[in-house]
C-alpha cells in the first residue's frame, strides 16, 4: 500500500494536464486581480488585505489551490464508488437548506457559518455530473436503447433543479439544463439540440419584434412563420435525396407568398395568420400524402417539427403574458432591447454596456476604470467582474479572457474524447457543459445580450462556494483524466 | 464498453456552438468598445462632475481707498433633475422659505424652455437663485431629504454705500445674447449690467476656473480627477480704484433730492471724475439677490426714470454756461480783442431782439461774463458768421470745429456706457432745416449763447469748465483711477488741446472769476477759497428754466471744476450756484462753513420737482 501510494502520487503529477492546470491558474489569478480592480475604492487597500474583495478570494484561491490537492492525491475510485452517495449527501443539504437558510436578497440558498456563507447549489454540480457519469457507465448502458433511459437522466438531472428553483436561485437552477449537451454527446437526437436552439430563436424573435405590424400580425411573428416555412422546406431537401417534395413545397409557398405580396400591393391584405396556417397546412397535407406513397418515415418528423413549432409559437405569448413573473417578464424584455428603462431594470445592463463601452481598444488600463471604482455598476465583483477588465483592459483584454475561457473548454473537449470509459466522458462533458452555460449566460448578460440571470463567470467572480465549487469540478477532472494510464479495466 | 466513433464526431458540433458563441461575443464587444463613442461619453457624464469654480468678483475703491463694492456669499438651489428622487415638496418648501405655488411657479419656469433655453434632464439647472445665508443654512441641514438637490456658492454685490448706483451699475445673469457674444459665458453666469460693472466688466470678472470631480453611482463626490492635475484654477477678478470721492458723491446725491438733474465734478489736472451725480438715483442694493428682477421692473416704470444717467445721457440746452466757449472762439477768430465793447440795450436788438439784464453798456469780454450778457455774445457771433471775405457757412464750419476740439458734439469717450453725444449744428444741418432758404447770423443766433438747436450733456459742460481751470488742455474724463496690477486705458493720460491760446483761457477764468465776486454767482464767493463760476438759465419747452452753473476752485491752482444742472429749477443762481459751491466746499475743505450752513440746509431740503411747472411729474 505505501509503495502503491507513492506511485500514485508521483504518475499523477506525472500524467497530470498541466495545459488545464496552467489555463486554470491564469484565469484564477486575473480573477482575482480583477476583484482587486473592482473593489478598489481610491484608498489603496493592498491587494491582499483581507478585509477587501481581493484579500479574501486571494485567501479562497490558496484554500481551492488545497482542496484542488488533496482531490489529486486522492485514489481515482473514490468518485465513481461514492457518485450516489455524494449525489444523495448533497440533495439532502440542499434540502435542508431550503429550510434553513436566512433570506439573501430573496434567495434562501445560503448556509451560514459564522463569518463564512456556502452556497450548496455549487457543490451540486460536480455531485450531479459524478452522478450521471456514473450512471452512463453502468453495465450496457446506451441512452437510447431504453426511453427509460431517459427519464433516469432526466431524475437525476431535474432533483437539484427542483430543489434549487424552490431555493429561488433561478440562475444557478437553470445551469442544469446545459446538460442537455451531455445527453446529446451520448446519443441524444441532434434533433433536439436543433428544437431547443429553435424553441430559443422562436422565442426570442416572436417577443422581441412586437411591432410593426405586417399582414396584420407583429413582425416577430411573421418572421418565426417565414422561419418555420425555411426550416420545412430544408428538412424536406435534407430527408429525401431527390428533393422533388421538398422542391414542390418551396414553389408552393414562393408562389403563394408572391400572390398575397401582389395582392397587398393592391391594397387587398390578407390576415398573415390564415395565410400562414393554410400554406402550412397545405404543405403537411401534401407532404403526408407524399409519405405514404413513397413510405418515407423521417418526413413525419418533418411534419411534427412544423406543427410543434406553430403551437409553440401560439404558446409563446401566453407563456410570457401569463406564466412568467413580472420581474423576469422584465428581465428577458431588457436583455432584449425592448424596453429603455435604463433606471430600472436595465440599469445593471445599461452601466455595464457604459463600462465595457468606455474601454476602448486598449482599456482606460489597471485600476483607472472610472464606472467600476465610482460603483456604477452594481455587483460588479460577482456577477458583473467582466465589467472591470471591459474598462479597463479593453477590447484587447476582454478578447484574451474570452479566448482563455474558449481554450480551456476546447481543451477539456479534447481531454473528455481520450478518455477510454463512459465514466470520464460524461463527467467531462457535464464539466464543459456548465462552463459552457456559465460562460455564455455570464458574459451574454453583462454584454446585454442575454437576460441578466444571476450567474458567476466561473474562475473569476468574487465568492468561495463559487471558486471551490468550479475547482472541485474541474480537479476532479484532471484526477480522472490522469488516472487513464493507471487503468487496467 | 464499446466506442461509438459517429457520437464522437458530436464534439465538433459542441466545441463549435461554444466556438460561434464566443465569436459572437468577440463581435458584440468589438461593436461596444471600439466602434461606438457613445459609450464613452456616457462615462464620462456618469463619472465626471466638472464644477466651475466661480472666481471672485474685483472689488472696488474709491480715490481715498475706501471699500465701495465687495462680495458677499450667495447660494444658488440648484439640481439635477433625473437624479431627483422622491421628496416631500411641503418638508423642501418649508426649507426653502416658500409657497407650495411659489415652489411650482419656480419649478415650471425652470423646465420652461423659452425662459430656460438650457434646460435637460441630465444637466444642473438652477431652481432658485440668490438664497441668502440664512435660508442657505436651513436648506442645506435638510439637503439630504432631497436626492438630486445641491448648492452652489456664487458672490453677489454688497454695497458700502447707497450711493453711486449709475456709476457702479449692477451685475445680472447672463442672457441667450451675451452668450453668443462672448463664448465665456455660460448659462447662469453673472455679467455687469450698466456702470463700471459693465465696461470693466472682463477686468472685473476674472477667469473661472473648472474643477474636475468623480461622483459615484450615488452622486457622492469621491475627490479630484487625477488628484486635480487637469483642474483649472480660477483667478479673481482685478479690484478697481474709482478716481470718485464716495463721500462728495454721496453728499451731491443728498443735495440733489427731490431735483431733477445731474452733478458732475472732475479734477482738471487729471480729468478723474470726483463725483458723477443724477438725480433721482437709486440704491445699488436694490438689485441684488432674489427680489433684483422686481426691483427692476420698478424702476424702469419710475416715470422720473431714475436708470437713465443725466449726467451722461441728458442732453440739455448748455444755457450760459456755454458763453466762456464763446468769449474763447471770438478771441481766437480775432473777433474780438479784450478790450472790444458791445453794445447792450437790454439785449441784442438786430431786427430780432435777445433779452438780457440790466447792466453798464457798451461792454467788453470779461465784464460780459461777469453779468452773463447775452448782448455781448450774440454781436460777437453775427460778426464772425458775417465776417467779410468768407461765405457764412465757412464761418459756421469753424465754430463748430472749436466746439468740438472743446469737446461738445462727439461723446467724450468717459468709461462708462451709454454716454449721450449732445448736439452742436454745422453748415450742411442748418441748409437743410432751412430748405433752400438762406439761413443768416440772426436766424441762428441763439446758439451764441447756448441756446436754440446746442445740446450739451452736463459731462461735456464740467469738462469745459475743467478746460478753463487747466487754462488750454483737459484730459478725457474717467471713472476708473487704476486697475490692480493692470494701466487703465492709455487715452485717459492724453490730454487735448483745443487750438485756442492760454492767454484766451486765462481771460475767460478771470471774467468767470469776477462773476463770483461781483456777478451772477455771488453766492460761490467763500471767504477763503477763490472760486470762478458761470451760470446759466436754459429756456426749455417743459417747464420752467434750468438752472446750471459751472464753476472750478481754486483760481490759480484749480483742484475741482464742477457743473451742475437742474432741470425746471429757475435761475442758474437759484440751484446750480449754491450747490455748485457747496460741492466745491466739500471738496476741498471736507465740511461745509457754519456761515453757509443754511444754504446747505435749503438745498438738502428744497424740492423742485413739485414746483418744475412739468406737468408729467
């Protein structure tokens, strides 16, 4: 056993992937500077003063750089024996939080310990994606050999959503759904991905362009319509190798759209829904015909695609009139250009697009940022750090750090690929999967092009549960991943 | 567990979402940051507060050094409107001493753009201006309550003195028209208004300086940009010495109560004006701070027209006053020599008849002065007019050319605005009023003794009498005796010489001399300074007769030559001379004699207005 430990530890430095190590280092670092840069206030706290920002993650990066050892001194084994059971401990403290928790900002995802505050919902991550990966690497198991399959991955990935939307952490609850691309690498229908993409588009186009109007109907509207005629007739070309339906269906609806064009010219406007749902109508009609003379299956997904699409965009304005609340109805009209309200709502955007903007090419450079010193934009050290390296290292710097972010997730793509089990694959993925959510939503949000959704930028947002839940998730990757050699099953 | 190399492919169509994502991002960032201004002004407005730091205002002197005009705080509500937060209108109303109305009316014609042309959201503006210390305490105790909502110290004018309003003017904000004049200005800015404020108003003024400020996202001040390198500091206005006695000044204000007129008194050897007195006046402290726009109002609609400087602007008939510029133009032409008589049979009789007193005839120069002979001068100008050898209208050229040389005509250039040009007629004026007919020496004969179509501004009269003291030469009058560490205008130090002999001016000093000892201004005549003088009693159209009078002291080594004129008062002797005297006395002894106390008593008190026969009043 001592001999066997001593080999462990020494092949583990040995195989480890410095490449990742580096990338995580350098991120980390400027994070942390960027905190310092962020809650400078013109009195020159010394960065490692620990009653700063900047002290105190310098302190958590040292306590994860620790953690981040012990889990690499740790025997590979451990994590996929006790995926469960870490998976249950943690959806028990999430639970408990649920009940327990003071109310922060009107969340109760909070544990409180004395000076120290954890968010459990960052350590559910790693436990979920250990869960998983464990399931996917159960004897035999194909994702899509059995729907149950399905519904297991679904449970296991919708128990920390549950319990973390009840928590009123919206943000981190939907983190979860970045998943998505683990099931969709292990053989989930591409199909999908697509639907969800579009779903996303749909949505965002149909609540976006509410006027003018065109045919009677809003152009958002319209232009999901014109989207879902494209997408028809490109399913079709794509399905059936001759194209000849998918050509007849284009004429169709060029030739229909000439006529109500001409028609419009003339003064004689017809309502765009009737238009729209007769065209498609006819088309599903056609095509359906066209399947069962020619017995081709996949045409039905095509059909289905259609009509999921029509309803889903009917479903769109009650969604967002009725379902959603007000404050997040805001939310999603802000990040997309709806609404002005710059004193509002869309103050933390507005700013931040005012900080970032400022910056330049080069940046007003370190520590000089106006916007960020003088706290125009709020939470600028969690959610909105991008601010600060926006102002004040410039296109230049906001580049580099996009360009670290994107090397590292390319990076830990390649890593999940060489692995030879199930086990490390998936658990790879679901780590590039949250970097990918974090990253986009982040980012996105700060830029104003995404609703501002209360997410860290992973590596860089000021908060211990944050840095050592991103640590955690990732040093466990590298264990895997150096482990690979070692195997023997 | 088998490899399934098609879902491996599945990478690519990952690494290239996260890929297309972050280029978007690349794109969005490289839209805000490098092809987009508007971002960065937004920061600059957001983050930089530039406060223009208000020099203070030149003080003013008089000659013997005493503080006439100083500054005292003021402090102007201003606020920012889109960072007005909510507040309680009764708790600022009651902080600000006002109405809920008064408030509203405020508030309205803040955001009312013809009254307000600069007016935005985004930018101070000024809510009520001139808050006295006072109140300024009260509201900024408060200020907290009213997000938004700041002061801003300004200086306004304090006076010493209630006196010498025409001659100080007053300072007022700038309008839409100063500002396209002169691009230092900003809305809101102070400018001098009228008096030395206005004409030595960039002297006065001094430079502002810009303060460059952070503010927070609350609007808190945190320091100096860049610890103030790129601050501007201001620098204070230049501090005046008026060449004017406060304390004569103020003592001719008081003679001139209840009259209608103007005193003007300079020191001939310089040309600095000791006093420059109209009448009705009004106290400079009227137009200062919040009530300065009421007060205003009313006296423009005073209709004894108390804004309109009559020692400058008042064109009058000269009257008698003019004849010593007579007496100099006849000896010069050679029209007369000192010893020339003519007759006087009470008046001048020439197919037309000029009236005049009772006094010995035939007559020569000084005797003519002495008794104010209009005779004397109306014979004297017929016979330069009708010179032989030379065409009338030649004649009349040259006239006019000694009277301007004197000063008479053209403004005088005084430091002052608004200065009235007065009116002396030439050739081609009189061709044209008589329309072809033939004008003559009796059709204008009554210039000859300051009469008829001659209009002089008591300015251009004190400083003829000025030119007599001087016996020749008089220097441009003025106000402002030095400008700290600066040289007042170089053509104050230039004097003029009117092409006319000393001798001539020593001759007309001594019949003016001999007025005041057996003539028309006996009552000039002190005991122990030698006065020279010269009164006059102009015919108007509104009333009775003004009365003027110009005199210097002493006769040889005169220190102040004064003329005062009083509209619709009688008798040159009647006004003129007793205050003529009594400024003279002042002057130069600092008090006025027990012996003419009386005198002195009857001036302060009399009241010509009422008995002027102008029915207006």
């Amino acid at each position: 056993m001592e001999s066997r430990n001593t080999d462990t530890s020494t092949s583990v430095f040995k195989s480890l992937d410095w490449i990742t190590v580096l990338l995580y280092l350098i991120l980390v670092t400027v994070g942390a500077i960027s905190i310092y840069a962020a809650s400078y206030d013109f009195d020159n706290a010394s960065l490692f003063d620990l009653n700063e920002f900047s002290g105190k993650q310098i302190l958590w990066i040292g306590l994860s750089l620790l953690v981040g050892l012990v889990i690499l001194l740790m025997d590979y084994r451990i994590f996929k024996i006790y995926a469960y059971p870490i998976y249950g401990i943690v959806l028990i403290v999430l639970i408990v939080t649920i009940f327990i928790a003071p109310n922060t900002k009107g969340s109760h995802s909070w544990l409180v310990f004395g000076p120290v505050s954890l968010q459990p919902a960052e350590f559910g991550k790693f436990a979920t994606a250990l869960c998983l990966a464990k399931l996917f690497d159960s004897y035999n198991f194909v994702l899509n050999q059995k729907i149950s399959n399905y519904f297991r991955a679904l449970i296991i990935i919708f128990l920390p959503i549950i319990l973390i939307l009840l928590q009123r952490e919206t943000g981190s609850a939907l983190v979860y759904v970045s998943f998505i691309f683990v099931l969709y690498r292990e053989g989930m229908s591409g199909l999908v991905l697509f639907s969800v993409l579009c779903a996303i588009t749909f949505f965002v186009v149909a609540v976006k362009f509410a006027d003018p109007l065109i045919l009677g109907i809003p152009m958002g509207e319209f232009t999901v319509f014109l989207l879902i005629m494209l997408i028809f007739v490109c399913m079709l070309l794509f399905y059936c190798k001759d194209g000849i339906v998918g050509r007849n269906v284009l004429i169709g609806f060029a030739g229909s759209g000439v006529i109500v064009s001409v028609l419009a010219f003339f003064g004689v406007v017809l309502n765009g829904t009737i238009y729209f749902l007769s065209a498609l109508g006819i088309g599903m009609v056609y095509t359906s015909i066209m399947m069962f003379r020619h017995r081709i299956g996949k045409y039905l997904i095509t059909i289905g695609f259609v009509a999921t699409s029509v309803m889903f965009l009917f479903s769109v304005n009650y969604v967002f009139g009725n379902v959603l609340e007000p404050h997040q109805q805001q939310r999603i009209k802000v990040a997309l250009g709806i609404e002005e309200n710059i004193m509002g709502a869309g103050y933390n955007v507005n700013q931040s697009k005012i900080a970032i903007g400022s910056g330049g090419i080069a940046g007003k450079g370190f520590l000089n940022g106006t916007q960020t010193k003088l706290k125009y934009v709020p939470e600028q050290h969690t959610d909105f750090i991008f601010c600060t390296i926006g102002e004040e290292e410039g296109f230049i710097g906001s580049v580099a750090v996009l360009i670290l972010f994107l090397g590292l997730i390319l990076r830990l793509i390649h890593i999940a690929e060489r692995q030879r089990t199930a086990f490390e694959r998936v658990y790879a993925y679901c780590v590039v999967s949250i970097l990918i959510f974090h990253l986009g939503i982040n980012v996105g949000m700060v830029i104003g092009l995404c609703p501002v959704i209360g997410i860290p930028l992973p590596f860089f947002s000021y908060g211990g549960s944050s840095l050592w839940g991103f640590t955690i998730l990732l040093f466990i990757l590298l264990r895997l991943d150096a482990a690979r050699k070692e195997r023997t099953d | 567990m088998r490899k399934d190399y098609s879902l491996e492919k599945r990478k690519y169509v990952i690494g290239g979402f996260i890929a297309v994502i972050v280029l978007i991002y690349i794109i969005r960032l490289f839209n805000l940051q490098v092809t987009n201004d508007k971002y960065k002004e937004s920061a600059d407005s957001n983050a930089f507060l530039k406060r223009v730091i208000y020099p203070s205002r030149g003080l003013i002197y008089d000659r013997n050094g005493k503080l006439v005009v100083f500054n005292k705080p003021a402090y102007d509500v201003m606020l920012i409107p889109k960072d007005v937060g909510e507040f309680d209108t009764l708790a600022l109303c009651s902080a600000l001493n006002l109405t809920k109305e008064q408030l509203a009316d405020k508030w309205a014609d803040m955001k009312n753009p013809r009254k307000n042309p600069g007016y935005s959201a985004y930018t101070p503006q000024k809510l009520i201006s001139q808050l006295s210390i006072e109140d300024y305490g009260k509201f900024q105790e408060k200020l907290n309550l009213f997000p938004g909502f700041f002061v801003q110290k300004r200086t306004v004018r304090n006076y010493a003195y209630p006196a010498a309003a025409n001659i100080l003017g007053n300072i007022r904000e700038v309008s839409v028209k100063d500002i396209d004049r002169d691009r230092y200005y900003r809305r809101g800015d102070y400018t001098g208004d009228l008096g030395i404020e206005k004409s030595y108003e960039v002297a006065l003024r001094g430079q502002k300086g810009i303060e460059i400020l952070m503010k927070d996202a609350y609007g808190r001040i945190k320091g100096k940009y860049e610890d103030g390198i790129y601050d501007i500091s201001p620098e204070s206005g230049k501090n005046l010495t008026l060449s004017i006695d406060i304390e004569l000044q103020e003592y001719g204000e008081k003679l001139m109560q209840g009259k209608i007129g103007a005193i003007v008194a300079i020191e001939p050897k310089t040309g600095e004006i000791l006093a420059l007195v109209t009448s009705p006046n009004y106290d400079p402290s009227l137009l200062v701070g919040k009530d300065r726009g009421k007060n205003y109002a009313a006296l423009v609609q005073d209709p004894l027209k108390p804004l309109y400087d009559r020692a400058l602007q008042g064109a009058y008939p000269p009257g008698s006053t003019f004849k010593p510029t007579q007496g100099l133009i006849l000896l010069q032409e050679g029209i007369v020599n000192l010893n020339t008589m003519y007759p006087c049979h009470h008046g001048y009789v020439n197919g037309l008849r000029v009236g005049c007193h009772g006094h010995a005839s035939p007559i020569s120069l000084k005797p003519a002065l002495q008794t104010s002979c209009n005779a004397y001068f109306c014979w004297g100008l017929k016979n330069m007019i009708d010179k032989s050898g030379t065409k009338a209208a030649n004649q009349l050229t040259k006239w006019k050319d000694y009277m301007v040389e004197m000063g008479y005509g053209y403004r005088l250039g005084v430091d002052l605005p608004s200065e009235s040009r007065g009116f002396i007629p030439n050739a081609d004026y009189y061709s044209n009023s008589f329309r072809g007919s033939n004008w003559s020496a009796n059709t204008i004969i009554s210039i000859s003794i300051g009469q008829g179509e001659v209009l002089a501004t008591p300015l251009q009269i004190a400083n003829l009498c000025a030119t007599v003291a001087n016996r020749g030469f008089f220097y441009t009058p003025h106000v402002v005796k030095e400008i700290a560490d600066s040289v007042i205008d170089p053509k104050y130090k230039e004097a003029h010489r009117p092409k006319i002999k000393k001798e001539y001016y020593e001759a007309v000093a001594e019949g003016m001399r001999m007025a005041v000892t057996g003539g028309t201004c006996r009552l000039a005549n002190l005991p122990d300074i030698e006065v020279c003088g010269k009164t006059g009693t102009a015919q108007n159209p509104h009333g009775r007769d003004h009365s003027a009078f110009i005199g210097f002291a002493p006769y040889q080594d005169p220190k102040i030559a004064v003329c005062v004129y009083v509209e619709n008062a009688g008798f040159g002797a009647a006004y003129g001379v007793p205050i003529g005297s009594l400024m003279i006395e002042k002057y130069l002894k600092g008090e006025i004699s027990e012996a003419r106390k009386g005198i002195e008593q009857r001036m302060l008190t009399s009241n010509t207005i009422e008995t002027s026969g102008v029915k207006k009043h």
